[in-house]
C-alpha cells in the first residue's frame, strides 16, 4: 500500500519523508574527561598522539578558549550540570552535605533530566557528577533522577581483573610493598589517614604506574566495554538517546597500559618554562594544596626533580592517549551501528591541570592552566573542522544542546547556546568566560576575555547555608594578565600605566557578571 502511493503521490511522499528527517531528534554522546587540559593535538600540541579526538574536531567546531566555572570536579561537573555558575546555586565544594546537590536543590533539573523528560532514553557509566555532590556512591547511581539507567560499576577484564591496590594499581612489586607496609603501619598502631601517608611516604601509592595489561584492566577500559555494550542496545531502541561516559583519566594517579607510555620517548619531554607565581600576584591566589605531592615517589616539599617532572608529564601524556583510544571505539562503535552520523558528539575535560607551571601539579587555581578546558563539539557545525576562539563556558553545554536537539529553552540557564558560532552565524555569544576559587578567606573570581584575565579578590563569606556569596564592594587584591604577550602568566599587570583602559573595561565586566550572580542566587 505505502509502494503504491508512493508511485501515484510520489511528491506527497516525499514531504512526508522530508518532514519525518527534519523531526527526528538527533542522538547525543556526551564525553566527560577527568583533569583533560587543552593538551591535545587538535589543539595544536604536535607532540601529544591523539588521533581519535581529534577526528572528532576535524567534525565539529573546537573551542580554543573554553573555561571551566571553578577549578575542581565536582563543582564544575554540578555547575555544567545544571546549567549555572557555582555564584548562582551556591555549590563550591564536594563531600560536605552542605554541597550535596538534591538537599540544595532538590527541584533542579539537569541535562541528562531534562533530555530525559523529553523524551530520550538517558544512559550514564563511569564518572559524569563527581559522586561526592549526589548520592556518595561512585559505583552509582549519580543523580538517579537524572537517568534511565545508570552504571558506576563496570566488568574489568576476565582474565586479568581489577587493579589490587587503591582501585589503580597492577605491578605485583607494588601490591607485595603495599601489604608489607601497611603491616608494619598497623603494628605500630597506625590508622586512617596515617597509615595512608606511612604506606605512600615509603614508596606505595605512586603517583605513576605502566604495567602491561588490557585496556580494560584499568578502570577507563572497563567503562569503555560498558558503553559499546549500551551502545548495542541503545541501537535497537527508536527513542533518541543521551549516553553519557565518563572517564578518570588524566587523573592522577597516571596509570595507563605500558603500551600508550611507549608512544613517548621521555627524554624529549619538555618542562614547563616558567616554574613560579607571576611576579606582583598576591598570596590568596597560590594554591597550599599540590596534588602530585599526595602520591609515592614525589617530595612533600621542596623542588620536584627534572627526571620526576619528566616522569609525571609522561604518565600525563600516557593517560591522554589511553584515554583517546577510548574514545576512538566509542566512535567506532557508533559507526558499526550506522549512529555516528545521527549522533552530536559533546567531548569536555571538567578543568585544567598545571603541570608544573607555578610549580603545581594539580588544578585549584584560578589561572589559565587550571579553568581552560577542551570542548569539541561534532556533528552539529556548519564548518566542519573549525576552531573558534571566542570565550565560552562549560555551563554553555546545556542550553548548547537543548537548541541542538531541538528540545524548548530552559528557561533561567546562566549559560548561553553555542549555537549561532557552530551555525557559523556569528563568532562570539559573549564577552567572557567566568570562574570562581575559593582560597584563604577569599573568593577569586576571574574574567577571561579573547586576550584577558582579570581576577578579583574578595574577602566575603556564604550568608547562609543556601545562599550564595555576598562581596564587599572593592576587591581586596587584583590581578591582570595579558596572553597575547605573556602567555605563562609572568607579571601581574593591574598596575601597569598601559593597561589602564583595558583594566576598568574588564572591572565593568567583572562588577557586571558578580551582580548577576548575586542576583539570582538560589534559595532552599
């Protein structure tokens, strides 16, 4: 019957099957990646070996100037989540009830929720909240609302299995120290957190391992298996679907099959140039917290070594091409599917992540290497293979894809749909990318434009437990940094004679963005 109207209405059919294309919502894959800074090939760091990702760039826009809304997981994870600066909900921290999401807000609604309520059939593995902001359980679920389904959990290789020690590690030399450690940790009473710094202080717990086994021995490889099995079943069901996958890696500790270390030859590892704060910084922006210097094998104080730094910058590279190996059977399983075309692919890092520059080795910042962030959007560009430099934040991501999707305006999002830079209707949404960091009493927050940073310092304090911050009028300290000419962030230009203008333009931005936040800020 639909053969024989076809051949006598053949133009009514068509519209019909025009129509039905147009209607049918894309699907969305939506990659979340632990502490991936912008170190990436597509991002023009030759040296790194990254073909899967980027592939994805080569069909998609890449946003050079990205920026996380504050330097740590869990609050960018809750904030990109929802749609809001962490100003706005008042979510600064992790593990504290006080930082608990759904107590906060228990009528909030997410992006994998709202894709959800719309319709999708909405799948999340590995780490997409950091587990510390929902429910505390990191074998899941994460904001069971928020999913069809979930899986924290995932089957690690059979014949090989789990890592033994810490949930990271493999080397059998590693797990015999480990043990005999710990005995001795517990003979002489210890416990809790001094037993950890025993075993670590004494070589266990490092912050690097290359080991050969499977992919799927380390816990990325697993949650990789899990989501091409998802992929399989998401693609006999008709509903479009959301499949979120989060990896841990580059995470420390690096912890990678010994064959992605073998793709780097460390004695052409490079050091980051310039090792110290930027000359007239003040002291509430220097983060007391180096998180390298929690694993075995790195100093608790003092100067790191070259070779260890090689060592860390190496483990760093390793986790990012394990990673990208990942990503590329993802991607080839939605082609095997015939999926890929039908799918927006979405790849964000939740950070940035010093490697060495400052002479951290972590994030907790609020400098370029900590809030800048890689986001490549595919599938859904008018030019293919761009790159844009405009500054956009990660709570874009959500509005982003609702317009993308076709799926009505939430409405109250402190983000901005990308949309018009990847329709190629315009270069820009907005005129800076905004971060926050708590540090010594003060709150940073810092304004990043096309060539800016401007980070004000402010003693202030949460006037209660839901509310979010309340400032004094001036900023206690002030920073500016010019990255058109001093890229590593060496002198603090606030005072500088030739900066004057661009100095009160960037305050009028940063006063603009504090009143809004403050405007909106939530309440129970």
């Amino acid at each position: 019957m639909i053969h024989l109207f076809t051949k006598i209405f053949p133009w009514i059919a068509l519209l019909i099957f025009s129509f039905q294309g147009i209607a049918k919502q894309k699907n969305v894959l939506f990659i979340a990646i632990d502490d991936l800074k912008p170190l990436l090939n597509c991002y023009g760091h030759t040296e790194v070996l990254s073909p899967h990702i980027d592939s994805l760039a080569e069909d998609g826009t890449t946003f050079l100037n990205a920026h996380c809304q504050q330097a740590v997981c869990g609050p960018s994870r809750v904030s990109l989540l929802t749609g809001y600066y962490p100003d706005t909900i008042g979510i600064y921290g992790m593990g504290s009830d006080k930082y608990k999401l759904r107590p906060k807000h228990p009528d909030i609604l997410t992006l994998p929720q709202y894709f959800k309520n719309n319709g999708y059939t909405t799948v999340g593995t590995g780490k997409i909240f950091d587990p510390r902001n929902v429910e505390g359980d990191w074998h899941g679920p994460q904001d069971k609302i928020s999913w069809t389904r979930f899986f924290g959990k995932n089957p690690y290789n059979s014949k090989v299995g789990a890592p033994k020690i810490d949930g990271h590690y493999h080397d059998p030399k590693l797990i015999s120290l480990t043990n005999k450690l710990k005995n001795e940790a517990k003979s002489k009473g210890l416990k809790g957190k001094q037993l950890r710094e025993y075993v670590r202080a004494n070589g266990a717990g490092p912050a690097v391992e290359s080991y050969t086994v499977p992919d799927d021995a380390y816990k990325d490889g697993a949650t990789t298996e899990r989501a091409l099995e998802q992929i399989e079943t998401l693609a006999e069901n008709s509903n479009p679907f959301f499949l979120a996958v989060g990896f841990t890696k580059p995470h420390l500790p690096f912890v990678a099959p010994k064959k992605y270390w073998d793709l780097y030859d460390r004695d052409e590892i490079k050091l980051a140039p310039f090792q110290n704060y930027p000359k007239g910084a003040p002291s509430c922006a220097q983060t007391d917290y180096i998180e390298a210097r929690t694993y075995g094998g790195v100093p608790e104080k003092g100067k790191i070594s070259s070779s260890i730094q090689k060592e860390l910058i190496h483990g760093y590279l390793a986790c990012v091409s394990y990673v990208d190996a990942q990503v590329g059977k993802i991607i080839q399983k939605l082609k095997d599917e015939k999926l890929y075309k039908e799918t927006i692919i979405v790849l964000w890092g939740d950070h940035g992540f010093h490697l060495g520059d400052k002479e951290i080795w972590g994030k907790h910042t609020n400098y370029e290497e900590s809030t800048r962030s890689p986001l490549i959007v595919s599938n859904a560009s008018a030019d293919p293979g761009s790159k844009n430099t405009s500054p956009v934040n990660l709570i874009d991501i959500f509005p982003t894809l609702n317009d993308l999707c076709s799926l009505e305006s939430l409405e109250g999002l402190d983000g901005k749909s990308l949309k018009p830079i990847l329709d190629g209707q315009s270069d820009s949404v907005q005129k800076f990318a905004a971060s926050i960091y708590p540090h010594s009493g003060y709150w940073g927050i810092a304004i990043r434009t096309d060539n800016h940073r401007y980070i004000s310092w402010h003693k202030g304090k949460s006037t209660n437990e839901y509310h979010g911050l309340r400032f004094k009028s001036e900023p206690a300290f002030v920073e500016l940094y010019d990255y058109s000419k001093d890229p590593l962030e060496q002198k603090n230009l606030v005072d500088s004679i030739e900066y004057k203008e661009i100095k009160q333009e960037l305050v009028a931005l940063s006063k603009d963005h504090i009143e809004f936040t403050q405007s909106k800020q939530f309440k129970k």
